[in-house]
C-alpha cells in the first residue's frame, strides 16, 4: 500500500512541476483527497521547485539590472546601500551553478527521462523515481546552502 501512495505523490509531483492544475491533478492520479495533495506541496516544497523553474536566472539578472538603471538615472542622490546589494545580487545570481539554474537542468532531464522510458526498457519508474529523489535531494541541498 505504501509504494502505491508513494507512485502516486511521486507522479503528481511530476504533474505539478509540469504546471498541471491541482484540480487535474487529483482526477489523474486517483488522490481521494485535496488535504492530502497539499499536503505533499507543502512537506515537498513543490513551490519553491516550481518557481526555481520558472524565474529564470536570466531574468532575475536582467530585473535586478533594471533597478539598478533606475537608480543610476534617478534626479536624486544615488543610494549607495542599495546599489551595492544589487549589485552583489547580479553578482551571485551570475553564478553558473546556482538552484535556478540546477532546477532548469534537472526538470529538462527529468522530461527526457519520461519520454525515453517510452524506448527504452531500462528506464523504468522505479528508475525515474531513484532519479528524482536524488534530484531532490540535491537542488534541496543547494537551495538551502
């Protein structure tokens, strides 16, 4: 009975990352209950997972940039504070190995890996799910330093 719940949360979690609605979600994968959905959003940290995946690392950059401009081109006295944190903030978004970008990687092997197991014999759930706890557990790991 466990390893059944455990397919289950571990193919809505892959739905979620997907952007399926919660509402589609629940019909797909047979979970009786939305208390029990959310709940696995929230142990997960399915959220911060999805937004690792959609704010990319480019835009934060370019968005910082911008506030950056805006301070530079404003008629007041440049605040000195805020511009040095933004720019430390470029600076280590503009690192190559940061979540944003390890997140981006890892959904993009995890789509392939789905479709692959379609060809290929040796890629089973059972195999796609040891992938993704691993996954897991290392962007888990950068996330939190």
């Amino acid at each position: 009975m466990a390893a059944r719940s455990e397919n289950k949360k571990e193919l809505a979690y892959l739905l979620y990352l997907q952007g399926i609605t919660q509402k589609e979600i629940l019909e797909r994968v047979g979970i009786g209950s939305s208390r029990t959905l959310t709940s696995w959003i929230q142990k997960g940290g399915w959220k911060e997972k999805v937004a690792a995946k959609t704010i990319t690392r480019t835009e934060l950059i370019n968005r910082t940039l911008m506030k950056i401009n805006e301070l530079l081109a404003g008629d007041g006295e440049i605040e000195a504070d805020k511009l040095s944190k933004l720019a430390a903030l470029v600076e280590k978004l503009d690192k190559q190995d940061s979540p944003v970008v390890i997140m981006d990687v890892l959904i993009a092997f995890g789509q392939w890996m789905q479709s692959r197991a379609s060809i290929d014999p040796e890629v089973s759930l059972e195999f796609i799910k040891k992938i993704n706890k691993y996954q897991d557990l290392y962007i888990t790991n950068k996330i939190n330093g």
